[in-house]
C-alpha cells in the first residue's frame, strides 16, 4: 500500500480515468445526501453594541463593541470589535491592532487582583485592595512628612515633595488624568511626568 | 425583530453590521455550481456578481486584513519565529486565509527600488480549479453572486482543491483534515455587509461592491497611475480562470510575477480541465477514491494523520473495496 | 496637529519626514491615500529606511539618522534662492521683518552667548530691538539686514544641496527634487502638509527639527490653511489629553505652568506673564493668563484659595530645576535619592534608555506602584527571565505593589485624538476578577492619605485636606463630574461686562466657554482650554453628527476639539490680509464685510479687523516666528547638531559633541560611545503589527509580528557575514540584545563625508511578558540624554555594532 507520488502525478493518473464507479458507490452517498451549502450564522446577533474609540495611537479610530453576558462570571464579555463606519477619521477600518482589539481586552494576561512582591521575594503574592491601598497611603505619609520640602536653603517657601514620583498614563481619560492631576499636585509631588516626553 | 433578507448582494464594505436575527440570502437556493456533482439550485437566486478589488499601489502592508480575518472568522495562527522577512505567519494556513507578500524589486527602468506588497488569498475564480478538482459531492459551491465556498462537512480533506487551484491557495487543517480558505467572508455578505478585511482595509486599498464598480473603480485608478509614470499599470481579473472576483490593480500589470509570483496566466491545471464533458464523473469518481486511499496513506505532505482518521478513513476503504475497478484506481498500481 | 486627520484630503503635498505614517498611524494615513487618489496629490517620504509609508510614495530620498536640520535649513535656502515663497504671507504673518539686536550672531555651530562651563546660552542678544514706543522695530520692505528675514538668509546660506550630500549622505539630486516639489506649495493655490511624529522628536535637539519644518512651512504660507500644517501625529492615544490637562513637572493644565523658586509670589509670578503686545493692537491671547491660572487655583482649592492668600499660591511646588522628568526622576533614584515610584499605564522598564540603569534605579526604590491593566515587564522587573531579565531578586529589595485596572473597553470618557478632538466612549464590558477603574483607585489613595493627614496631622496638609472633593460619591467621582469639573462653573453670578445689570451666568451654572472665567474668585475651571467641553448645552465630547457641509473635512459637529470646538489652529491666517481667502477652492475663514465667518471658529475676534489684528493671536507680536527669540534654549534659529553619539564630527565645530547645550547627567557621560568602538548608526521604531509593549500580549498581533528582529543592509550582512533569518548579537556602550537578522534592500549604505554609513534599524515591541516571544527593546541600547528643550530621550540615532551570534536565547 505504500506508495510514493507526487501529487501531480497521482492527479494525472486519476485523472486517466481507468476506474468505473459511481459516486454512491464511493460512499459518499447520493449527491442530494451531501450537506446543503449553507454560510456561517451570523455571529453577531442578538449581541449588545457599545461606542468606544481605539486605545492605541491618537487617530483614535471609532469603534464598535459588541458583548455578550459571559456564562461564566455573569459579566458583560467582549465578543467582537469593529470599526465605527459613522466615524468620521476611520470610517469603520481598523489597523492591525485596532482589528485584533477584542483579544487585547480578554488577553489572558490581563490583571484581575492585586499582588505584592515583598522585598528579595522571587513572585508575587496576592494581596487584598484595602490592604494595598492603606499600605500605599501609609508609605506616602511617612515618605512626605519625612522629605518634604518646605523651605530652600535661601529660606524661600517652596513647598515640594521630590522623594516620590508618578508617572501617569497615556491612554487613561481625561477625566482620569484630571483626577490623578488634583490627587499628585495637592501632595506637592513634582516628580511628576507622562508619556509624552518619551 | 428581523430584518429583511437582502435581496441583493451589498455594494460596499463601510457599513456597521446588524446585530438584530438577519435572514442571509446565500445558501443552498444561491448555489450555481456544486463539486462532484453535489446539489445546485434548480433556479438559483439570482444576485449580482461581488468583487473584492485590491489595490496594490494603495496597501501599506499593515496587515489590518490578516488581523481582521482571524478576528472574524476566529481562526487562530499560530506564534511562528522571525525568519529575516515580513511575512508571518510565513504562508497561508487553515488558520490564515489571507497574507501580505512583501517584495523588494529593483525597477530595472527607473533604477528606484520598490517595495511590492500583495495580499494574498483566494482569488474567487468564475471557473474555480478548486471545485473542478473537488472529488467530494458539495464540498465547493459558488453562489451565484460569485463567491466560491467550501462546505466543510463534506470536505474529505484530500488536497485536491490544492493541487487544482492555480493560486496554491487552500491549506488542509491538521486537526480536522479538512480543507480552508477564504470565504469572502460569505456569512458577511450574505447579510448585507461587505468581507472583514475589505471593512477593515486602513487605506480602502481592499474594496468590495459590485464586480462591475469595482471594475470601474479600477479603471479610475489605472488612469491615475498612469498619470504617476505607471505605463503599465492594470487591473489583473486574469481570463484564463473566467475572470476573478477578487481582483488587484498592479502598478506593473505587464509583470505580474515581480508580486511574489502573482501567476502570468493562471488556468486550470490542463488534466482537471479536461474532464469537463463525459469523461468527468468517471474521473470525479477515480479521484475521490484514490482521495480517499492517500488519507489513509498519509499521502499528502499537509496532512498528519491521526490513527483514529486513519481507521475512520478504512471504513470508507473498505466500503469502497466493493466496488469493482475501485481499488485499483484508489491505489495506484499503474504508478 | 494644528489641523485634523480628515483635512488632510486637502493637501497637494505630503511630506512624511521624522515619522512613519503609514505602519504607526494607519487609518490616519488613509486621508494622504484620499489625497492622492481624489486630489492627485503627491507623497515625499525622507526616512534612514524606506519604509512601508515609503512603499506608497511619489518619492523617497534616504537620510543619515540626525541629520534632520540640514536637509530642512537647505530647504529653506532653496525656497529663498529660488523665489518659492509665499511673499504676502511673509511679509505680513511672520516675523521677518522685525530687526534683531546687534549683538545676536551665529559661528562656529554656537550662536552668541554660549557658556561652555554652564552648557547654556545667555540668550539675551537673542531678541528684538525694542522702539522708544515700547514696541519691536521692523522694516517691512525687508531690507535691513538685521531683519528677520536677512538674518536667515544668512544662517541657512552655509546649508547647500553638496552639505546635505555629505552630511545626510542624501545624494544631491534626491534633495534637488524633494525641493522643487516642495517649492511648488509656495503659491498660494499649493498646499503642503507636514506630518511628523517621534522620528523628529527623539532626538537631543528634537524641538528644532521641528522648528525647521514649521519655518519652512511658514515660508511657503502653509499654516492656518487647509491641507497644511505641522500635523505632530501623537503617539498613544490620549497623550495629547494627558499633555494638555498637564500632567508633568512643570506643568498646570492648559499649559499654564509650575511656578519656579525664582517666583516666590503671587505678583512676581504674574509680572513674568504679562504678555504685553510687542506691536500696535495686537491680542496677545495669553494677557488673560490671570483668568485662567485663578479660575484654575479656584477648581484646586475652593473657598480656601482667596484674593488674600494670592489664591492659595503657596499650595503649589516651587521648581528648582526646569522640570523633574523621567530622566532626572531616574538618575535620582539611581542616585537613592527617590524612594517611591507610581507607574500609572506605563512600562518604564521598556520605555526608558538604558535599561540597564534603569533597572539599577527600580532596585534602589523601597516601593513600587504599578497600575495596569496588564502585566509589564515594570512590575516584574526584579523577575529573573535568564537573558532577558538578568537580575538576581534576591538582592532586589523594593516591594511591588501591582494593582490591576480597567481598559478602555471599561470605562467611560473622552480621549483627546492627534487633531485635538474631545472623544467621549462609553464602556461595553466590565473589568475582569478585582480590577477597578482608574478614578476609583486614585480616588481611594488620596481618600486614605486626607484620612492620614485629618487624623494624625503632618507636614504642611493644607493642600491636602483643602483639596476640592465635592463629588456625590467620594470613592467613585464620575467621568461626568470630573468632565464638568474642567469645563469650569460659576461660583457667584456673572454679570454681563457690557451690561452690568444682566447676568450671563448664575451661580452654580456652568460656563459657557473660557471666555466668561473670570480673575476675581468668581469661578472655577480645571483646564480652561477644555472649557466648553461640558457647558450647559450639555456634553459635547459626546456629540456625533457626522455631517460635513461641503466637504472641507472640518466635522464641526463630530464630538468637540479645543479651543472653542475649533478645528483648524491659526485659520484666520487662511486668508490675505485683507481677509479674502488666498485659494477659493479651498475657503476656510474670511472676512464677510462685518465679520469673520466660515466654516470652522475663526481663530481671531471675530469682529477684529483685516489688517490691524494678525492672525498668530497667541503670539505678543501677532504674527508667527521665523525667530524664535529666546524660547527655546538651543537657538532662535535650528543649527546643525550632531547627535550625541555619531559616525561623524559637526562640519561645524568637530570639537561639538551633540546639541551644545543639552543636559547630561555625569554618571552617563563614561556610557557614551564613539565611531571606532560602534561604527554603526541605529535607530528605533515601531511597526505596524505591534503598538509599543501593549499588542505582545494580544495572540492575533504576535502572530502577525512574533519575533525581536534588526533590519540591516544586504551590504553590512555580506560584510559581518550575517544571514538571512540568522542570530545576531547588537551591542552599544550601555548594553547588549541578541535578535533575528532581517536582511533588506530597504535600508542601503548612506556616504556621509565620503565614507559609507550603515544603519541598523531596531523595531521596540518585545519583552519577557505577554504572548510574543521573548525579546528585547531597543532601551537595552539607547544613551540616557533628552533633547535641550523637553528632554524627550535621543532613542532615534545613536551607535551600536553588530556580529552573528550562534545559539538560541535561553530563558
């Protein structure tokens, strides 16, 4: 049985035609019998659309969310993402990423719970957000009322705080940025930057 | 509520899709041409043929249409390695059906270097090789607005839409040996909305409507590279396969190979052709039969068969053993 | 951008220099395509590579990586030798013809005042020669030759098409036909459009190559106009956002700044802002300074911010330096001198130069905040990765705290786009397990620091407990209050300046715009350029007509842009100085008889007359500037820097290493490299596929680009003996990466001063986190040196060598 050729020539020589048979007799059964040409269901219906705009470069492309409630968790899920034809920059297209969006949302390395890696530890270990946050509000504190500047050398009030530094994102709200704005600059921190500079 | 089939195929990709139960007009009561004899409607629906133009000189090579093709039809391409080209994957798989082919290309004329980007897939033939080919009854339909479908359930995963495609386009799946391609996202269009990747497309570079407006489309393009210093520009709708509906405007369509290999003059592979008449269903049958021998053999390179396929495939064997003249077509002994 | 991404359709020219529209701004890219395809416009791409936006070009010439100002300076001679210039515009919307002090000079690569003790310019020659009537001299014919303009004509005489060949290693007549294109957009019925990113800004003298190419567009009368502009494609997606609420050391939002120790006071900090016209009936926009910076102090602080107190105005932090940025923040931490990190977003650890050094500083913090909705390589950086993340973790003593957030999908909100557009978004899913949404986690850090503060009492709390904090949940302010918030209110009614007795505004309402904040306490407004974004007629981020009436591509009623929902910045400039539009194909703003009218917001008052108000309002002089004057500190006019690291020395000066004045920190200066040990140029840039270290957790985009590759020549690969496909081993004086080769006849041998330069191109996108395969940055690589002005890191020429490498990366 074991034969070697080429696809080619194993065509060719099928294509010869020295058998007789009928297609029935193949098994494949009657020709009515094979499946109806059919396409595939429509994936999105009955989902929920939600507007939203690319998180990636400034073009910010419009798009279209589309979510189902998950079995699992009871939460919304994101099931597809398209590009928002009525958007004006876009016109419903999508780059490469803005296209593969949907599993940037559910990517597998998304973070679902806070974790702390003690010093010299070689892992993380979850940790509890309240036991996080008091644990960051307590360092803060004690770093502030420890190093803040009050005066210069030259007796001047300058009222900054330099042994602490935020770096802010690049892809948050404004609302978000307006808030982590009054949050930094009310502590005096002017270690204080963003991604535009890099 | 559902909405309306449409009556029609669309004329475009920039429209959001519905989200409301959508009747699709593209089944069994569009189907014009079945593999192997397999069901076609009586009178088919009759849609105006669909293209998908791909304008060369428009794609940045972003890749947006493979993106956008895996996103929709949920395939999953593998992570592959960087092998020195832009490529990746780094051909076609059952897993991506569609591929950007980047070419670098010294003008002889100008002296400029150029850098020629295709993206590749299925071409939609009028005269599908791959359907000719099939052995395997309604594997491969085309509807009547052009689209050529491979109905997997009844797809034996022989390779022979391979072997008879004139672009090497479709890629049998290791997993469940069965054999993908493009669709020209079929369940798209069927309701209305034009392919993921010509949706998708950052530079409108892929277009999709009408065969006859994007013919159009092409034309008003050709003239504007024209203008550019492109004599040769043209639009490639290549009449050996009875014209495409995917179709591409090339900056240099007097030199189509320069495009990884974009074929000169595709035709049907000559054997396949000829069993156009009485003799083809006679050849169909020796085919499928010998289809069914190599996927016990493991014959072809792209599918690893597993034991548990390898007994299924005996069953059918066997069955087929029956048959007078069967085996000795099935197995070759001529070779 | 000072126009938009769906102007572009107006352009005659593209001119794709110091970016890569095409692979990192694809949908943008697609109104250059209309472009061409529907107005037959024409594409120039200058790039060390020819890249996938060269791939779609008219014409492509090649340049040596931190050559920019050469090739722009050149442009500017050919324009000036060749009679391509835009004359009325010129003469009437530029500076060209106000007369510079006598003092003020240019030799040897140095303008006058150099201090080579202090890296620094005195600057003082750098300015106008100011009237007995308080106002800048000028001579309008042009002819003085301590005009404006003839000083220019002198600096960029030196910059001929045989400099920019031996320098850029461009061939002569690639540059000679880049500018007779270019050239063509000097009639006023031309337009060309600029359209730069990182390309230009990552270098130590970045800001200036931008200034060339406003200059030269300035020349040809492309700005304010359709289809033109310096359109700065932003890289992520609300930058632009997160710039302009000002979110950085020395800013306030709406570029307002940070006061410096030298302003003690409320009145000394004024008297710098005054802003007084430099010439006769000028604007002079930034004369209502005191409004916003108030209204602003208002927002902060409320009731405890008062006419008294200068407005709370010891609440804020006094610089010493002209800003804490990354680079210093982190040359202090290696230093030991910071002890905690927040990273909000942002994955320093890949996006920093000189990794090495950077992790060094991480590994100095006692704790480290990270907030992200995914993994990064920051928050594992004490994770041994063998060769990817060589550190032992036991010697690592910072604590990390790793706090998971929302994505975009999440939340809800509006994200400032490259054209300045406010784009609300409503979220689609929830976050996944325990993440929470940013304002939450903020909010709950400062909520436990007040309580800290309320409870124990410490240093200097009054900004703390004082800070504004009405929201109707404390834990959770809403997108809308905050949104609110910035757009400002009313504290007590406002009464009508020209009617005293009608009230514009009533206490509590919400402002219409910037023009009703008020410097007297009597409102509050976060970031008055955003004022008008959530006014009384509700939230017009979230507007959606997308109608556009004549297709000019404005889309006036497509969500909001600052300011004033306008579209196109400088637009007044769109028309002669009469007020009629210099093309009428392309109408913008003009003057109808009474008014300015058209179709965006006129960007003048709108009653102010053609010829007396100039159209660069923001400007003291109501015109732009050819002469920057001393705004920025390594010149008024771009000189020919090298960067820092380079094959070869300043034409020049060969004693000047870099930008002359640009900072760096002397635990860097034995990390530099020179030629003899790195012969090679390298550059870094995105690709397509990938958007920086976010997409390498997305399975699809690590399919579509898996693998840390370096695109270098066919001729450096025959050279080094490098393959196809094979491993190599990229080493600078900072660090080391090993990566996959990819051979091209894109990138090709440049002759710069008669010897060949190869380039070596290195893609950013991997890591030792994510779905891709491990890889490196080039970060490993870069040197740790910002540009002069804004310290933005010189990530895009610097030296490196090359050999084939054997083996596979363990990790």
């Amino acid at each position: 049985m074991n034969i070697d050729l080429s696809r080619r020539g194993f065509l060719k020589l099928a294509g010869a035609g020295v058998a007789a048979t009928s297609l029935g007799a193949l098994g494949f059964g009657e020709a009515e019998a094979a499946e109806l040409a059919h396409v595939r269901g429509f994936k999105l219906t009955a989902t929920t659309e939600a507007r939203n705009t690319c998180p990636y470069c400034s073009v910010a492309c419009g798009i279209i969310m589309y979510s189902r409630i998950d079995d699992e968790t009871g939460k919304k899920r994101i099931v597809h993402i398209e590009g928002d034809a009525d958007h004006p920059t876009n016109r419903g297209t999508l780059c490469p990423k803005g296209a593969a969006l949907k599993d940037f949302v559910n990517a597998p390395t998304r973070l679902t719970q806070p974790r702390i890696r003690k010093p010299g530890a070689d892992a993380f270990e979850p940790i509890g957000w309240n036991e996080a946050l008091d644990k960051i509000a307590r360092a803060l504190k004690d770093d502030r009322d420890a190093n803040f500047m009050s005066l210069n050398e030259a007796g001047v009030p300058v009222n900054r705080w330099t042994t602490t530094g935020f770096l802010a994102a690049s892809a948050t709200t404004n609302e978000t940025a307006w808030l982590t704005y009054k949050v930094v600059r009310s502590m005096g921190v002017v270690a204080f930057d963003n991604q535009a500079r890099v | 509520m559902t909405i309306a089939p449409n009556v029609d195929s669309p004329r475009t990709a920039t429209a959001n899709p519905p989200v409301q139960p959508a009747q699709g007009n593209l089944g069994q009561a569009a189907v014009v041409r079945s593999s192997a004899g397999g069901p076609v409607a009586e009178n088919p629906t009759a849609l105006t043929p669909v293209a998908k133009l791909i304008d060369v000189s428009k794609c940045i090579g972003c890749k947006a249409c493979q993106s956008a093709c895996v996103e929709w039809n949920d395939t999953h391409p593998g992570v592959e390695e960087n092998v020195g080209v832009y490529e990746n994957p780094h051909d076609l798989t059952p897993d991506m059906f569609t591929l950007m082919r980047f070419a670098e290309y010294d003008n002889p004329e100008t002296g400029d270097f150029e850098w020629l980007i295709r993206k590749d897939g299925c071409m939609h033939c009028a005269d599908p090789g791959c359907l000719t080919a099939c052995p395997a009854p309604g594997a491969i339909v085309q509807y009547s607005n052009g689209i050529v479908d491979f109905i997997h359930e009844n797809c034996i995963g022989c390779g022979y839409c391979v072997s008879g495609c004139p672009f090497d386009i479709p890629r049998i799946s290791q997993v469940d040996h069965r054999s993908y391609k493009c669709t020209l996202c079929s369940d798209r269009v069927a309701v209305g909305q034009g392919p993921a990747c010509a949706k998708a497309c950052p530079t409108h570079a892929i277009t999709f409507g009408t065969k006859d407006d994007m013919t159009a489309l092409a034309a008003e393009r050709v003239e504007d590279l024209k203008s550019r210093g492109y004599d040769n520009a043209g639009l490639y709708d290549p009449q050996g396969v009875g014209g495409t509906h995917v179709m591409y405007v090339l900056h240099h369509a007097d030199k189509p190979g320069i495009y990884n290999d974009l074929p000169e003059d595709p035709q049907i592979a000559g054997v396949v052709e000829n069993w156009k008449g009485p003799t083809k269903t006679v050849g169909l049958a020796a085919i499928g039969l010998a289809a069914l021998g190599s996927v016990a053999m493991g014959l072809f390179s792209r599918v690893a068969v597993e034991p548990e396929d390898e007994r299924h495939a005996e069953d059918l064997v066997d069955r087929a053993a029956a048959i007078p003249g069967g085996e000795g077509s099935g197995e070759g002994k001529d070779a | 951008m000072t126009n938009s991404w769906t102007d572009i359709k107006n352009t005659d020219l593209v001119v794709v220099m110091g970016g890569n529209a095409a692979e990192a701004h694809p949908c943008g890219f697609k109104w250059v395509t209309e472009a061409k395809h529907h107005r037959g416009a024409k594409l120039i791409v200058v790039d060390p590579r020819f890249t996938r936006t060269a791939s779609v070009s008219d014409y492509y010439a090649p340049i040596r990586p931190g050559t920019d100002i050469v090739f722009l300076m050149a442009l500017i001679r050919h324009m000036i030798e060749n009679d391509k210039v835009q004359w009325d515009y010129v003469r009437n919307y530029t500076n060209a013809a106000y007369i510079v002090r006598d003092d003020f000079g240019w030799s040897d690569g140095l303008f006058s005042g150099y201090d080579e003790e202090k890296r620094d310019y005195d600057k003082k020659s750098w300015d106008y020669v100011i009237g007995d009537d308080g106002f800048a001299v000028t001579d309008p014919t042009l002819e003085n030759p301590r005009c404006v303009w003839q000083l220019l004509r002198a600096h960029v005489d030196a910059y001929t098409p045989e400099l920019v060949e031996r320098v850029c290693g461009t061939p002569a007549d690639r540059f000679l036909k880049v500018a007779e294109m270019i050239g063509e957009c000097s009639s006023p019925t031309k337009t060309m459009t600029s359209m730069y990113a990182l390309g230009w800004t990552q270098h130590s003298k970045g800001a200036q190559n931008i200034r060339g190419m406003a200059m030269l567009q300035l020349i040809l009368g492309n700005i304010g106009v359709r289809g033109g502009g310096m359109n700065a494609l932003r890289g992520h997606s609300n930058i632009q956002g997160l710039t302009d609420i000002g979110l950085m050391s020395n800013l306030i939002p709406g570029y307002l700044n940070i006061p410096t120790e030298q302003e003690p006071d409320w009145a000394t900090y004024m008297k710098s802002r005054a802003f007084k016209p430099l010439r006769p009936g000028q604007t002079s926009y930034w004369q209502n300074y005191p409004k916003f910076m108030v209204s602003f102090m208002k927002s902060m602080w409320g009731d405890a911010a008062t006419v008294e107190n200068d407005w709370a105005y010891h609440y804020l932090p006094k610089l010493d330096v002209p800003a804490y940025d990354v680079l210093r923040i982190f040359e202090m931490m290696d230093q030991g001198r910071c002890n905690i990190y927040f990273c909000q977003g942002f994955n320093g650890l890949l996006a920093f130069p000189d990794r090495g050094k950077v992790t060094r500083a991480l590994s100095k913090l006692k704790l480290l905040v990270t907030i992200d909705p995914l993994e990064t390589e920051t928050s594992r950086f004490w994770e041994n990765h063998g060769e990817h993340n060589d550190v032992d973790p036991a010697a690592i003593q910072t604590e990390v705290l790793q706090l998971p957030s929302s994505c975009f999908a999440e939340d809800e909100g509006a994200l400032v786009n490259s054209g300045r557009w406010l784009q609300w978004h409503w979220p689609g899913a929830e976050p996944p397990g325990e993440a929470k949404l940013d304002t939450w986690i903020m909010a709950q850090v400062f909520l436990r620091v007040r309580d800290l503060y309320l409870k124990e009492g410490g240093v200097f709390p009054d900004p703390i407990v004082n800070l504004t904090w009405d929201y109707a949940d404390a834990n959770e302010p809403t997108p809308e209050e905050l949104a609110k918030e910035m757009n400002g209110r009313a504290l007590s009614d406002l009464s009508d300046p020209a009617d005293p007795s009608k009230t514009l505004v009533k206490a509590g309402q919400q402002v219409l715009n910037f023009s009703q904040l008020r410097d007297d306490g009597s409102t509050a407004c976060g970031c008055w350029i955003y004022s008008g974004s959530w006014n009384e007629n509700g939230n017009n981020m979230a507007r959606r007509d997308n109608s556009d009436p004549d297709s000019t591509g404005a889309f006036a009623n497509w969500t909001w842009s600052w300011p004033l929902n306008r579209r196109i910045l400088y637009n007044r400039a769109s028309s002669d100085l009469d007020g009629n539009p210099w093309d009428d194909s392309r109408r913008l703003v003009w003057w109808d008889g009474a008014k300015w009218t058209g179709y965006d917001v006129p960007d003048i008052a709108p009653t102010a007359k053609p010829g007396e108000v100039g159209p660069f309002i923001m400007n003291q002089e109501g015109v732009s500037r050819l002469f920057s004057r001393g705004l920025m500190r390594d010149g008024p006019f771009p000189t020919h820097m090298e960067p820092f690291e380079s094959p070869m020395a300043n034409v020049f000066n060969p004693a000047m290493r870099g930008n002359p004045v640009a900072r760096v920190f002397e635990s860097d200066v034995a990390r530099l490299g020179d030629s003899a040990e790195f012969p090679f140029v390298a550059t870094s840039y995105r690709l397509t596929e990938h958007f920086h270290y976010w997409t390498k957790h997305n399975a699809v985009n690590a399919a579509l680009q898996p693998e840390f590759f370096v695109e270098i020549s066919e001729q450096l690969a025959a050279e080094k003996g490098i393959a196809k496909g094979g491993r190599v081993r990229v080493w600078s004086k900072r660090g080391e990466v090993w990566a996959k080769a990819l051979v091209t006849k894109r990138i090709k041998p440049l002759i710069c001063d008669g010897k060949p330069v190869h380039v070596v191109g290195i893609p950013l996108h991997w890591g030792f986190v994510g779905a891709a395969r491990k890889g490196w940055g080039p970060n490993s690589l870069t040197p740790f040196i910002g540009d002069a002005n804004v310290e933005t890191p010189e990530f895009k020429a610097f030296l490196v060598n090359i050999e084939p490498a054997a083996g596979e990366a363990v990790s």
